[in-house]
C-alpha cells in the first residue's frame, strides 16, 4: 500500500557508494598528509641551594634577602616568558610554591633579567630570630612567544 502523497521520483541513475568513496579517499589522504609545524620548547629548571649565611638582613631584621643570579631569565623570558619558584626545607624530597607562609614566616620574590630575589618577612611584622638553616629553590622557566 503507497502512502498518499507522497511520490519518489529519481532523475538518472543514483550515486554508486564505490564512485563517492573514489572521490573522498584522495581528499582525506590530502588533507591529513599537510606537515606539522608547531614545536614544542621544553621548560628550562635551575636548582640553587641556599644556606643561612646567603640571606642579608634590611629593615632592622624585619627582612631579609637573599640574591641568586640567574643569566639563564633573559629580558626576552622576562618579557615573553614565566617564572615558578618553588622551595624545599627537605633536601629536595617535596616542593612548595611561593609565595607562600611556612612556620609564620612568608616567602615571596622578585625577578629581573639575570636575577632573582627572594624575601623573607615575619607575619606579625617583628624581628626574625631563627632563619632558615638550608633551604633548596627549584626555579622553572617556561619560554613563550607572542602571537
């Protein structure tokens, strides 16, 4: 039994399936055959060991600072790229990002071309008696560019 009006009406001959997949095969082939030109730069890692000793005081001992030089921050990472620093009171066994507040006290930084400077400073804002003993900074570079 046909439906009522409805009515199918083909013109010439349908479209062989083998005759559409002889047209789309060499288009796919072109199309995922194009050469990747993206590359991936790695991130650069630095390790400076900090002693007792390295941290100068200011402010009457309210701060203290300790200088790492660091040629590998260019200006062009400084401008372009990032910076993550991360300290351990371990030896290296587990990181922390700063800025950050250990033991009362609060860790933060500051990066220049070819420098860092890290700070230290009491939260109550009074004098710091007992400075870190030794302390490890894992200093993460990570190069961008400008689109």
């Amino acid at each position: 039994m046909k439906p009522s009006g409805v009515s199918f009406v083909y013109i010439g001959n349908t479209p062989d399936m083998k005759y559409l997949l002889t047209l789309i095969m060499p288009l796919m082939l072109f199309v995922t055959a194009c050469e990747k030109t993206e590359y991936v730069v790695p991130n650069r890692t630095v390790i400076v060991d900090l002693e007792a000793r390295d941290w100068e005081p200011f402010d009457n001992g309210r701060t203290y600072e300790a200088s790492i030089d660091l040629p590998e921050y260019d200006s062009y990472t400084n401008q372009q790229g990032a910076i993550l620093i991360y300290i351990s009171f371990d030896g290296g066994r587990n990181y922390e990002q700063i800025p950050e507040v250990y033991e009362g006290i609060s860790y933060g930084y500051v990066v220049t071309a070819g420098s860092l400077l890290l700070e230290i400073k009491r939260l109550d804002g009074g004098v710091i008696t007992n400075l870190p003993a030794s302390m490890r900074i894992k200093i993460v570079l990570i190069d961008s560019s400008e689109y």
